[in-house]
C-alpha cells in the first residue's frame, strides 16, 4: 500500500445478534448496540495508526454474515486484496461452524491474505464481549425489576 496509490479500506461485519426464546429483545437490542460500540472504536483506532503511516484509509461498518458480506464490500469496491485475522478455529469446530477465512478463500473475487491474531488481540475481544454481554443483562436485569 505504501508503494502505490491504494486507498486501503478497512471493514468490520457485525453480526446480528440472533434471536433467542432465552433473550429480551432488549438485551439483544443492547448487545447489538454494544458490537456497534466496539467496531466502531476498533475501526478509528486501527485507521489512525495506519493513517500515522501516511496511508490512505476509509472504514466500513458492515452489517450481517461475514463471509458474504466482506465478498459483496470486495466486489463494489473492486478490491484487489482482501486481509483477515482469523481465529484459527480448527478441527472439529472449524466443520461444525464453518471458517470465515475457508468461506471467503472459495468466493472472494480477489486474492485472500489470511493472519493470525496476536493473543493479546484474542485476548481483548474475547474480554470485550464477555463484559458487553454482562452489561446488557445487567441492565436487562435492572430494567425488569423497576
């Protein structure tokens, strides 16, 4: 990117979060709002420090499944390049769950670069989410006791 004139866009799929008989449509609402708390800050951060590198960079909050998702951004945006961090799930959990990484190696209409996360990155999220689910039941909690 450096060497030529690329814009890099960076994007970030949430998830909608999936309805459940065992969750409030509240508490989805603020697990949903929590995800979109948690991109957005991890998109302006990441393109700050790539911005500190004098690249050229724009952001995308993305919405829905991953794989197909970051394929249909790749082809409006004519990518030539799609990178990942994968979380490496193999084995038995790679098949019973699927692989963004192996979904996107079979459709994406450019070259994938698949990387692995630093452990203090799966760390963090992992952290993140945990804490953001527990907040929203707390506040589902508090919500249904008033």
């Amino acid at each position: 990117a450096e060497s030529q004139p690329a814009t890099l866009v960076i994007a970030r799929v949430v998830c909608p979060p999936v309805a459940s008989e065992f969750y409030a449509p509240s508490l989805l609402r603020q697990l949903g709002e929590a995800q979109n708390k948690e991109a957005k800050a991890y998109l302006a951060a990441t393109a700050d420090r790539l911005r500190e590198d004098r690249l050229t960079v724009e952001t995308r909050l993305l919405r829905g499944e991953v794989a197909p998702t970051l394929v249909a951004e790749a082809l409006r945006e004519h990518a030539d390049l799609i990178v990942i961090t994968s979380h490496g799930m193999s084995g038995l959990g790679s098949q019973v769950f699927g692989s963004v990484a192996q979904k996107l190696l079979y459709s994406a209409p450019c070259p994938v670069l698949v990387t692995r996360p630093v452990p203090e990155e799966l760390e963090r999220e992992e952290e993140f989410e945990a804490n953001a689910a527990d907040e929203a039941l707390l506040e589902q909690i508090a919500g249904s006791s008033t």
